[in-house]
C-alpha cells in the first residue's frame, strides 16, 4: 500500500484516545451492580479534550462467568490514581515512537 502524504495545511481531528491498563493484583477490588459483586481487573482510561484523564473500571464476577460489561467508578485512591497517571506517560512514549501504518 502506498504511503499517503498529508499536506502541512489539513487539521487533522483525533475524536479520541483511550488506552486499556490491567491493574495489578495488589491493587484490584471489588465493587457490587445489580447484587453481583465483580472484582475490577481493568481500567479505561480516556484523554479527555481539556488534557485531563478519565479513567472507568472494568471486571468479572466474582462467582464466576463471563458477566455483563459494565462499568464502575475508579476508587480516588492514590495508587490508583498514579496508575492511571503512569499508563497515560506510558502511552504516550509509545505513541510517539510510532512507526506508522504496519
């Protein structure tokens, strides 16, 4: 596939970027919805338009099951919050050492 040279003179619009951070096991909880109680393994975290982080949790329940895909809220804990805060860093050394379309 050819390379596609864009002009210096086109904005180009990113509607969004979000990353998906597995936390580790000393950092995981859980957390009830609908009377099942899910242990939280994942986070999404969002750049958002400001250049703040959002950041939502993601898990399984703990009795087992795939479970639905629902969201929770991430504890304002401080390690938590330096994850989200170390993965966003993170993300951004390797989108900056992108080597282009593969």
């Amino acid at each position: 596939m050819p390379a596609c040279a864009m002009s210096s003179d086109v904005d180009v619009e990113v509607s969004a970027l979000a990353i998906n951070v597995t936390v580790p096991e000393e950092l995981r909880w859980t957390d009830t919805r609908r009377g099942e109680e899910f242990l939280l393994t994942t986070l999404n975290v969002r750049l958002l338009p400001d250049g703040s982080l959002a950041a939502k949790a993601y898990g399984r329940p703990t009795a087992g099951g795939r479970g639905a895909y629902v969201s929770f809220r991430v504890p304002d804990r401080p390690e938590l919050a330096g994850l989200v805060s170390a993965a966003a860093d993170r993300a951004a050394e390797l989108w900056a050492a992108h080597r282009g379309p593969g």
